[in-house]
C-alpha cells in the first residue's frame, strides 16, 4: 500500500514546503497538489485568501524534495490550455 499526502493549497509556501519535507521524511510516497483557484475552508466554502499555484509548487517541491512523487490533484483545459499544460508537466518531471 502506498501513501500520499495531500495538503490544503491554501498554506504558505514555507508551510506546503515543510509538508513535503516531512513527507519525505516519514517514508511517503507521493505528494499531491490541488490546482484549484482559491483555497477552501473544511467545510468546503471558498476561502478570501492566497492559494498558491500548483505548477509553480510542484516545480519547485520537485527541486528540493526529489523522492517524493509529485501528482497534481486536478488540472483542468478550461483553464490551463493543453499544450501549455503538457509543457509544463514535462518541465516538471525534468526538474
């Protein structure tokens, strides 16, 4: 079995980071992103503040956490056009 964690992207990045780190660490073996446009509270309704980019996360996330397995949650054509979205997918598995 195989385990994964999926943080909120509605953390910092010194937290999202110290989340994947800890991944890592604990043996996990994949990390999750959402790419969702603003954060949500636990009960699900959108939350007013910053969500960070999940491209942009897994990048960098790829670049100092390398064991991990980065996933992005979602990644939908109605906003990121496919072939940009390709590119950057294949950028981030080279990172």
């Amino acid at each position: 079995m195989r385990f994964s964690l999926w943080p909120s992207n509605g953390h910092t990045w010194d937290e999202t980071l110290e989340l994947a780190q800890w991944a890592e660490r604990a043996g996990l073996d994949g990390f999750w992103y959402a790419d969702h446009l603003m954060p949500n509270r636990p009960d699900g309704t959108p939350d007013p503040g910053d969500a960070l980019e999940c491209w942009t996360v897994l990048a960098a996330i790829g670049a100092l956490v390398p064991r991990v397995r980065l996933v992005s949650m979602v990644s939908p054509v109605t906003i990121h056009h496919p072939v940009v979205l390709a590119k950057r997918a294949t950028t981030v598995d080279l990172v």
